[in-house]
C-alpha cells in the first residue's frame, strides 16, 4: 500500500526500543527513589514510628518543589547535569536523569498516601505482638500497602511514556521525537499516527498489566 512506502519500520522499531529504554529505566530508579522518600515521609511525619519534624520538612519541601517544576523546564535546568553523566545533552540516555528527577518525587509522594491508608489498628496489632519498627515497616506497612504502592507504580510508568514524548521534542529520541521530527515537521502523517498508535497501544498495556497485578495482590 502507497501509506507504508513513507514509513521506515526500521526507525520506528528504533524509535519504539528508545521510549521503551526510557521508560523502564527510569521507571526503575523513580521507584527505587521514591519508595525510599516515600517511606522516610511517613516514618518521620508527626506521630510517625520515627517522627522528625526537621528531616520530614526538608524532604517534604524538596519533593513539592521537584514536583512544582513543569517536565519541560526540568528538562533544560537538568541539561549540564545529563551532559555531565552522559557527555551529551542529545539521546535517551541523556533524557534520564530529567526524567528520574522528576518521576521519583511523584511516587514518593504516592507511597506516602499508600502507607497512610494502611489501617492504623494493624500497626498497633504488630506492636502488641512485639515487634520491632523495622519489622513493624517491612512486614505489616509495606505488604499491606501493596496494592497501592503497585498502582501507583502503573501510573508513574504511563506518566513516563508521556514525559518521554516531550523529552523526544528537544532531542531525546523516541516515539515523541520521532512524531515530531519526522512526522510532524516534515507532514509524514503516516508516520505521526503510527508512533502517537504506537505510544496509545503501550499506555493501555501498561494499564492493563497494572490492574491485572493489583486484582492479584490485594487480597481483601
């Protein structure tokens, strides 16, 4: 068909294994980091297992103003830092650090909620059956919030396959870049639909993955 003489597969499959690239990787620091400051949020907040007014602001005021900064802009204040990490302000790899900077205070903030919804009475029943805050944390907090914790990680990976959109406008690669350079600039719809398809077709998977787990872990 005349459609598919204007679409190289073979940059849309590299275009596609970037986003890919992106998302997952970041992904998998943005959890690492935020779960950590998720954790620290709630243990140190008042009346917490490790209440610390100090430590809970200064995170706390980090996390917003991390939070506060529109993913375009972070883009470029994160530049010097990704060509310092990378050698290049260009490429996927080059869009990381943004993207991890900007994804990790999100579910940190989403963990925070996760463990704040976790019934009270079940930190008291641990207590009650002697156990320590550690175990308190990784036995009772952690699991029970589970499910939570696993639909925030969803959301956070369809949040990134858009971030890595508008990383692809300023150079990034991917998908975004992709259906703007090639697709957009030069009026090659065929290859502006197939990658805004193709991006749509891994936001519902995502989706799907993620329900699919929650319904199998949470219990209740």
């Amino acid at each position: 068909m005349a459609i598919f003489s204007d679409i190289d597969f073979k940059q849309i499959y590299d275009a596609l294994i970037e986003t890919l690239f992106m998302s997952g990787v970041s992904l998998i620091f943005a959890v690492i980091f935020g779960i950590v400051m998720g954790v620290i949020l709630y243990l140190t907040q008042k009346d917490g297992l490790y209440e610390n007014k100090i430590v809970h602001t200064i995170l706390d005021w980090l996390v917003n103003i991390l939070r506060a900064i529109p993913f375009i802009i972070l883009l470029i204040l994160v530049m010097p830092l990704a060509k310092m990490m990378t050698g290049s302000i260009l490429g996927a790899k080059a869009a990381l650090p943004s993207l991890i900077l900007s994804s990790a205070p999100f579910y940190a903030r989403m963990s925070m909620i996760a463990l704040n919804e976790v019934d009270k009475g079940v930190i008291e029943a641990a207590k009650a059956m002697g156990a320590n805050n550690l175990e308190i944390i990784f036995k009772f907090l952690l699991p029970e919030a589970k499910p939570a914790l696993v639909s925030g990680i969803a959301l956070m990976a369809i949040t990134l396959v858009g971030y890595t959109a508008m990383a692809g406008a300023i150079g990034a690669g991917g998908l975004g870049d992709l259906a703007y350079t090639y697709g957009f600039t030069r009026q090659n719809y065929p290859v502006l639909y197939l990658s805004t398809a193709l991006v749509v077709i891994i936001v519902f998977a995502i989706q799907f993955l993620g329900d699919y787990l929650v319904k199998k872990i949470d219990k209740r």
